[in-house]
C-alpha cells in the first residue's frame, strides 16, 4: 500500500506559510522517517507539520514535532 506524506510549513499566525511538500512512501515505516527528518530538521523559526494519509486518504497520523522529547 502506498502512503503520502504532507509537509506543510506554518506561519505565525497557524496557517500554512507556502506550497505544501508532498512525499510517497512504500510503508509505514518510511512515512515515519520522512515525517520526524522534515518537521525535526526544520529551524525553530519555520515550524511544520506532517500529515501521513494511506492510499484511500485515510489520515494515518499527523506530526508536529520532536519525537524524542515525547518518547523520553
């Protein structure tokens, strides 16, 4: 099954800034990878959200940043 993964960049006022970034993914696992490296890659000043769906547009989950700190 083939997942997509939404990055979008948000401003200061909580609406997305720009064009979204769209990624394919073969499993769920490479949509976790893609999802946590572009929102914890991003600087501080530029945050972004992930938005994972499967291939019938399922919301699988939505990341917003710093799994380590959640999991610690």
């Amino acid at each position: 099954m083939a997942y997509r993964v939404r990055i979008d960049r948000i401003g200061k006022t909580g609406v997305p800034r720009s064009a979204p970034r769209i990624y394919n993914a073969s499993n769920v696992a490479d949509a976790v990878t893609i999802a946590t490296y572009e929102v914890d890659g991003s600087k501080p000043d530029r945050p972004r959200v992930a938005t994972a769906t499967d291939g019938s547009g399922q919301i699988m989950f939505i990341y917003s940043g710093r799994l380590a700190e959640a999991l610690g």
